[in-house]
C-alpha cells in the first residue's frame, strides 16, 4: 500500500490518504468525543474556495495539457517561498493551519491546566534562542558520552536497541525512512489481526534513500556535500578528526544503503509479512548480538516480530559484525549531533539546514523559527494540540456535510463494484463485504492521548525533544500484548491530509483537511465533490488499490480474489503503470509508475467514484453553469485545482526516487481515464491527452 495509505505528505509534515466503504453497508460509524461549534450555513458559490478562474489559462486545450488549463497562469505568477521546496493548494492551508496552531501554542504558556501548559512550555523552550546558545552543546554531551563509553559489540548492540524509536509507518503513511539503523512500527499483525505486533523496519541512512549512495551524476555530488556536512557537526562539536571520521562514516552509510532494499520492494506487501520468532534474528539475522538489542530496546519479552526487509535486516546485521566499534561510534556519535541539532546552537541548525533544506532540496532559506517550533511541539504533544485546534477551527457544519459525502461516495463505490463487468460474484461479494465494514473516523479521535507522564521543561529543547521521541516510543512498544485500539489516529486532527488504515478497514480524514481550497460549506457541490470528493474516494479506492486489495474486510492479509479476477485486476494496473512511465518531467527522467501505482490507481477510482457521488447527490435537481462554467466542468477543474503545485528541481528529482505519489501536474491527469471528461472539454481525437475508450484505465 503505498501518501498510498496517505494522499500526500507536504514539506511541513501534512499527510493524506484515500479509501472507502458501501451503502448498502450500514451507515460509517463516526467517531464524536469533542463536540464541534455549531456554524451558520451559507449560499453555496463559486470563486471563494478550490476555483480560480483567474488561475487558469485558457490559452491552452484543456485536451492538450488539462494541468496547465486550469492552473497554468497560477503557475505562471506564483512562486516558491524561499522557505519551502514546494508550494501548492496543501500549503494554503497549512500557512492557516500553522498561524491558528501557533496561536493555540502561544496561548498555552500562559494556562494554569497542566495538560495545557506542557504545550506551551514546549514550545516555548523551542524559541528559546539565547538559552539554546548560552547552553551550547552541553544537552548533547551525555549522549556523546555514552556513545564514547561503549566498550564492546554487545554493548553496542545494546545502545543500537536503545535508540530505536517507533518513527516508522509501513501501511497508514507510508513513512519507511529512519536514521537509526533499524525503526519499529508497531501496529495491527497483518496476518494475526486481533493482536498487535511490531514490525522491523531497515534504517541507518542520513541522506533519504540508497540510490542516494548509489547512483552517480548528481548523486555524487550530494555525497560530496553530505560528507563535509557530517565533518561539520564534528568539528562544531569539538572533534579534532572530523574529516577522517567523516569519510569513514559515509563508506559505513554507503555498505548500509548496498544492504538495503529498494523502495519498490519495500513497497510490496506480500514481500513484507515475514513472521519471525524472537529466536529467528540469531539464525538469520546473524551477526548483530539480538539479546543484548532487544535488552536494549525494551523488547526482551516480546517473541513475535515481522521483519518488512528480511534481506536489509540481515546485512545491517552483518555489518554490525564486520565493521569496526571506533567507525560504529563514531557514526552513532554524528547522528547523535544530527538529531540534536535544530535544538542546539544556531551554528548547528544552520548547517543542518543547509545540508537538509538546501543542498538536498534547494531550498534557500529555513522556515521561520516559530513554524519550526510549531511543527516540533505537535510532534510531541500533537493531540492535546489537536483537542484545542478542534474545539476553535472544526464546526458542526463542516463535519456533518463532510459526513454525508462521505456516506454518498461510499455508496456510489459500492454501485461501480455491482456494475463491474469483468469481475465474478464471488470476488464481488467479498469486495462488497470489504465495502460495507469501512469504519469512517471524520474530523479528530473518539478519545486523545494522555500525556501526562511526559516531563517537559521550559529551558530544556532538546531534552524535551528526545523526552517526547522516547514517550512516543514506550506508548507504542506498551500496546504489545493489549487488545488491539480501533480508536487510535496515526494523523492529528490539525494534520493537511487523510488516511486509509488498511489494517482495520477504517478511514481517518483530519479537521485540517476540510477547509478550502479542498472543502466549504459554502462552496458550489460540484467543486467539492472534485475536491473533497475525490480524497475521500482516494481513500476508499486505497482499500482496494494494488495493496488495498491483498486485505480482506477483517484487515487481515488474505487472498479473497478468483485467480481469473486477479489477472484482470493486475492487468488493469499494469496498464495505469505503462501510462504514468510515459510522463517525463525531465528529459530522459519519468516518473515511475509501478512505484506510484497504488496512488494512482486510487486517484482513478477515486475520481470516478466522486464523479458518480456527486451525480447521485443531483436527485433530479436541475444542473446550473456557474460564471460560464457546467457542474462537469466545475468538477473536474475542482479537482486540477487541488493539485496545482510547483517544485523545486532538487525536490522534484528526489520526489521521483522515493515518494509514492506521482507529482501533482501528471496526478491532474488522471481525468483522461474518465469518460465524463471528454465531452466537458470537448476533447477530441488528436489532442495530446486523449484515449480512446479502450486505452482508459478504470480498475474499479
């Protein structure tokens, strides 16, 4: 399942995923433990939210470039804040989103509630830049110690397993990366799923992925860059032998990345469900001393694991063997640094920046440091966050219309599977069984997180930070051996995105996510069905994409399919992959469509089943052209509109390596596979988009 499980992951940390569930299922439970502030409704109209008339160019046939069409003078006229690698609809929001959190964060220093308060003095002690600077690198300084006083390979085992942190997750946001040499993700077991096990996961690198280590051309010359960075934080941190332990930490990195697995077979799940026994990491895992890891990461007792990279597994193994203490410490003693450095001295986070933010993405200038603070504060403390931001920003209004088209796009799902030419009745009743167990959870969590036990300090950043890492990290190995929670978010509700939870056959879309340009109660039905609607069908979709569709209704990895079924539904995404390999946003450079296809085959059936949602919600009312504009073509511009986006060239590059979602000027395109869309445009045969019927991709 690949922003798959989640529609798009921003440069601020936004998320969202897509999929869904049938009518004649009962309705989508939805969860209500906070209830929102009622809103006035409002004359539905067009022009305020997710249409930009002006935005568009008209210059261009919409059957010739459909992105450019509805977006092309916005592009034209916008540009990049310094601060950000890409810009687009998602960051409207989240400028919003982030001056409203920071409000709630400002606020909260100054409350005598201690739940309230551990916001503020978190975030607080994140803009305290003179006492950063005053302390300089003293709150590091015990990990460095630490790491100084490793003795031995047992002991080194032990200090790896300690520093392991639950900063993965494989199916609901499809996050792989983690800088410490394995991560745990610990969820529902996809093959036992009335218990949760945790999930072993390859880690290791400070640059994103191994083709980083790997590829030459620009590759290398960001691995110049990488190994004077890491020299950098040595010598900033007092090392005397910086460049001599640099170059040796990155050949340690580079004999990593040859161990990993590449992202597409890290994207397969059937190559993930490997179940092991405590007592299998020795065997085929050898090299790494388990008991003293395990001790280390607080996991001695537990004896089932399933190891997603099984190959990666075992050669970081290997390599802890083989490779020299001195070279492991001096590696564990830079991420160290790394971690720590946007909660150390200027001079650090500086560096830090314009390695991370510049060199990698082309980024020119760090974000301001309260949006930096913002972002931190809800890492840690996010849903007491979240509870505020709900009680201020997310209406009565919006949930119950968010609610009904919700209910409406599930149903039409569960129509297009009846209408499914191609598929057997018993494959059918199983996708319907699949349709009619979707849980929906709208707007934020039926209960929030306690985090009473986390100790944070007003004059203590970065010990808040590896406080809160470490908090997490408990919370989640303490769910081993629990009943399984259906209630718990892996999104907070203040969070630009939504989520499909394959595991559980359940839907989360944040509060954040239903605000223009994506959803307004105020708004014309036909551009929020584009919108909002497709998400929502992305998300049901994403049940059912190339991974969504090895889950059966109880969340549990399992064949469902006839044999025949199967070869036709692969056969479809096989198509779908063939059609987005054919787009170039560099000469000689093309997105890779099997590694986005479980986005791309949810953004197809999510945008017809939107489509037919939103003609289904007509019930005979009469269709009316807004400014020039009909409800078809309002739908389809709605949607363009939600993806408009541009990107800097070292971000667009690197997205195209490790992000599963295709970039939004080609996901814009998905409407050549819609039917509907051709006569709306009058696109004709001979245009550069145009399929003829039998080349459109439907899968669903």
């Amino acid at each position: 399942m690949v922003l798959q499980r989640s529609f798009l992951v921003l440069a601020i940390g936004a998320v969202l995923t897509l999929s869904g569930c049938g009518k004649e299922a009962s309705a989508p439970a939805v969860d209500s433990s906070a209830p929102p502030k009622p809103a006035a409704a409002a004359k539905p109209q067009l022009g305020s939210f997710g249409f930009d008339a002006d935005g568009m160019d008209r210059s261009i046939a919409a059957g010739d470039n459909f992105f450019d069409f509805a977006n092309g003078q916005w592009v034209q006229r916008t540009e990049i804040p310094a601060d950000r690698s890409n810009y687009g609809s998602f960051n409207v929001i989240a400028e919003k989103t982030l001056a409203d959190t920071r409000a709630i964060m400002e606020e909260a220093g100054k409350s005598d509630a201690a739940d309230v308060r551990r916001i503020g003095d978190y975030y607080a002690a994140f803009m305290d830049e003179a006492g950063i600077e005053t302390r300089g690198t003293a709150p590091v300084q015990p990990a460095l110690q630490a790491i100084a006083g490793i003795a031995d390979k047992p002991a080194l085992a032990k200090a790896l397993g300690a520093g392991m942190r639950a900063d993965v997750d494989l199916l609901n946001a499809t996050n792989f990366y983690t800088p410490h040499l394995f991560g745990v993700w610990v969820s529902v077991d996809l093959l036992q799923p009335d218990r949760n096990a945790p999930y072993l996961v390859q880690g290791g690198l400070g640059m994103p992925d191994r083709d980083f280590y790997l590829q030459e051309g620009r590759m290398a010359e960001l691995r110049k860059a990488y190994e004077a960075y890491v020299a950098q934080l040595l010598t900033l941190s007092g090392d005397k032998d910086a460049a001599a332990k640099a170059e040796r930490i990155v050949a340690l990195e580079t004999r990593i990345a040859r161990a990993h697995a590449t992202q597409e077979e890290t994207n397969d799940v059937q190559k993930g469900a490997n179940a092991w026994k405590q007592a299998d990491l020795a065997g085929k895992a050898p090299g790494m001393d388990w008991k003293a890891f395990l001790e280390g990461a607080n996991l001695g007792a537990q004896q089932d694991f399933i190891v997603w990279q099984p190959k990666a597994v075992a050669g970081l193994s290997k390599l802890v063997a083989s490779e020299p203490l001195d070279v492991w410490k001096d590696y564990m003693a830079f991420h160290a640094l790394d971690e720590a450095a946007a909660y150390l001295p200027k001079a650090f986070a500086d560096a830090h920046f314009a390695f991370h933010g510049t060199a990698m993405s082309g980024t020119p200038q760090q974000s301001d440091r309260w949006k930096r603070a913002v972002a931190d504060t809800n890492s840690a403390v996010g849903e007491a966050v979240g509870k505020i931001y709900v009680e201020r920003h997310f209406d009565a209004a919006t949930k119950a219309r968010a609610d009904e088209m919700a209910k409406n796009i599930i149903a039409a799902f569960a129509k297009r599977i009846d209408a499914l030419a191609w598929m057997s009745p018993e494959t059918k009743a199983h996708a319907k069984a699949k349709v009619a167990g979707l849980k929906v959870d709208m707007g934020y969590p039926s209960k929030w997180r306690d985090y009473s036990a986390l100790e944070v300090k007003r004059d203590d950043a970065l010990g808040n930070a590896q406080r809160a890492s470490l908090f997490e990290y408990q919370r989640n190995i303490a769910k081993l051996g629990q009943p399984v929670d259906h209630s718990e978010w892996a999104m907070l509700p203040q969070t630009i995105n939504a989520m499909n939870v394959p595991l559980e056959n359940r839907l989360v879309f944040p509060a954040a996510i239903l605000q223009p340009p994506f959803f307004d109660g105020a708004a014309d039905d036909a551009i929020n069905y584009g919108a909002i609607g497709a998400v929502i069908g992305h998300e049901i979709s994403h049940g059912f994409d190339n991974a969504g569709a090895l889950f059966d209704e109880t969340g549990k990895l399992h064949n469902w399919w006839t044999a025949d079924d199967l070869k036709k539904f692969n056969a479809a995404g096989d198509a779908l992959a063939m059609q987005f390999d054919s787009y170039e946003p560099f000469p000689g450079v093309h997105v890779n469509g099997r590694l986005t296809l479980g986005e791309n085959i949810a953004d197809v059936a999510g945008l017809g089943t939107a489509y037919d949602a939103y003609r289904l919600s007509l019930q005979g009312k009469q269709e009316q052209t807004l400014e020039g504009f009909t409800p078809d073509q309002r739908f389809f511009l709605g949607f363009a509109q939600a993806w408009r986006s541009k990107a800097r060239e070292q971000a667009l590059r690197n997205s195209l390596l490790t992000n599963v979602h295709a970039p939004g000027q080609f996901r814009a395109l998905t409407v050549r596979n819609l039917d509907a869309w051709y006569p709306a445009f009058d696109v004709k045969q001979g245009q550069k988009l145009y399929l003829a019927p039998e080349q459109r991709v439907k899968v669903w």
